[in-house]
C-alpha cells in the first residue's frame, strides 16, 4: 500500500506528525510512506527513515505570484508527479482548504478530520473518508489518532517516540558541553527580551556550558551579536542551512528556545528543552518529548532566566538518571 502524507506547514507541525509516522511504520509494514510539504521544510521531513519520497509546494512564495507563469508550472507538474505516484490513499494531517486542495491534486482517495475535528472545516469538502477526533488533545495526539483510524490500528498513546535522529556533522569547532539558545522566531509577541537571553547565557556560563546561538535574519542577526557581545564565550553560528543547524543542533547538551520550530525539533530529538512561551498557550502544540519542559509567562507577567535555569538543571539531571540505567 502507498501513502501520501500531506502537511505542508510549519516546522513543528511537520515534527509533530512524526510520532504518527513512527505508529504506522511498526503497526503496517506493508505502508510505504511519501510526503508533501512546503519546500523550506523538505529536510526536516527528510530526517524520518520512514519517509521514502518527498514532494514539495511553494504555497507560500506562490501566493506572491498567483498569475505568474513559473507558478503555473510548478503546480501543474506537482499534479502530474503526485498523480503518477498512483497512490492508495492520501491522509491529509493538516485539516486546511490549502492541504485539501493540495492532497486533491494526487487523484486518490483521501482521508482526514471531520468537520468537528478540521481546523478548517470546509476542507473536510475534499475528504472521502472522515474521522472525528477530539480537538482539545494535543497535536502529536490528534495526527496519531487520525493515522491510526485511517489506517486501521490502534497507537500506543502511553509511549512517544518521534523517530529521527540528527544528522550527521554539526560540530566542527564546538567542543564541550553547549547550550543551544533559540532566540529567533516569527512573532514579535513570542520574543523572549534579549536581556533575558543575555542573563540566561550568564547563568548557563557559570555551570559549565558554552552557549551557542544563530540567525536567520537581521534581527535576529542582532539578536546574537548582543548576546556575544555581553558574553564573549557564545558562539555564534552563521546564518546556515536547515541540516547544519540541525546537526548542530542534535548534539548540544541543552536547548532554550522560543516558541520556533528548531525548538521542537530539539524535542523531538530527545534533548534537554526548556521551551519559553510568552504568547501562545503550549497545551495543544508545545514542545513534547521525554526531556521537555514549557514555561509558560503568566497574564502580564514574565519568565526569568532563573527559572529557565533551574528547570534546565531537573532535566539535564533527568537525562543522567537515565543514561545510568
């Protein structure tokens, strides 16, 4: 049987789909498994072995040129490719008119959320086959169920397990114990103030760890020269490619990150990860992972550094524990 895998977006939507791979790949052998997603995302869907071909969309740059001809052609040569896959079934995990549309394009059966359960319910309008599946549960939950109904089996909600594994390289030049700090993300509202990272590297200094950081814009090109500068021990990684950072990423010691998609793909790693949310409600899409922990900041309140530190110390000390076993 082959299946098409269609969640186009954000970075940790497509992580959150992984344990939902993982289920599916022990519970029916006889699935092979492709996949659709936004082109910035190819590799970190690359990351599960599970995944044995990888389509990319535009969306995003596509609506920038709706009328363009180039446009034009990248989507209908996505058709013919997704057609002559020739797939079984399409599980659209995503539950939008855009990933409807998108999962439309193989011309298989499809599967997703009912109406109750779609995020956008007029997608549901694509759907062959429905399910319905509470949306109060956490994502990572959500997508297993749904693989789970759609390809007849039962998961295992009481182990999680993402499945990938970082990527090779990533070290070169970084040497010892590091904290990764990930400051960037999309939001203005989700940004931890760089005193704080500043403050947080301090603390991380003083206990042995070398904090590492990156960028992907100006901004946040800013964003860690600051944090270099107060603290001279950080290194600052270049604006680089998803898989090198990734592989950098993979082999830190400990991780504190915003609400950004590199943060749950440190989870989901199976890293130490203090997730710092100041703007969004982590209880349906947080980070989750054996050694991950969210602080959330209280209406019209703040996290310190100092709380960072001490739940980075429980999990750095969890993590031991269970290395000694």
């Amino acid at each position: 049987m082959k299946v098409l895998i269609v969640k186009t977006s954000s970075m940790g939507d497509v992580i959150h789909t992984f344990p939902a791979v993982e289920d599916a790949s022990f519970a029916r052998p006889d699935v092979s498994f492709d996949w659709c997603v936004e082109e910035a995302f190819a590799g970190v869907v690359a990351l599960h072995p599970a995944i044995a071909g990888i389509h990319t969309v535009a969306i995003r740059r596509w609506r920038k040129a709706l009328f363009s001809g180039g446009t034009w052609r990248e989507a209908v040569a996505l058709r013919r490719n997704l057609r002559e896959c020739r797939y079984d079934l399409v599980i659209d995990a995503q539950g939008l008119l855009k990933s409807a549309l998108v999962a439309r394009q193989a011309g298989a059966p499809i599967a997703g959320f009912d109406r109750s359960s779609a995020r956008e319910p007029s997608a549901t309008l694509f759907y062959d086959v429905t399910y319905a599946v509470p949306r109060d549960l956490h994502a990572i939950e959500r997508t297993r169920r749904l693989f789970g109904l759609a390809l007849g089996y039962q998961p295992d909600l009481s182990t999680l397990g993402s499945g990938i594994a970082p990527p090779p390289g990533g070290r070169a030049g970084i040497t010892g114990k590091t904290a990764f700090l990930l400051h960037g993300t999309s939001r203005e509202d989700k940004k931890w103030p760089v005193e704080d990272w500043i403050g947080t590297a301090r603390l991380l200094v003083e206990r042995g760890l070398t904090p590492v950081t990156t960028w992907s814009n100006e901004r946040e090109k800013a964003v860690a020269e600051a944090i270099a500068r107060a603290i001279p021990s950080t290194i600052v990684v270049p604006k680089s490619p998803l898989a090198d950072i990734a592989a950098i990423l993979g082999r830190s010691t400990l991780v504190v990150g915003a609400d950004t998609g590199l943060t749950h793909l440190a989870s989901a790693f199976g890293l130490p990860t203090v997730a710092v949310f100041l703007a969004t409600e982590p209880g349906l899409t947080g980070p989750r992972g054996p050694y991950a922990s969210t602080l959330l900041a209280a209406l019209g309140g703040r996290v310190t550094p100092v709380e960072v530190i001490a739940v980075a110390e429980r999990l750095l000390e969890l993590k031991v524990g269970a290395g000694s076993e």
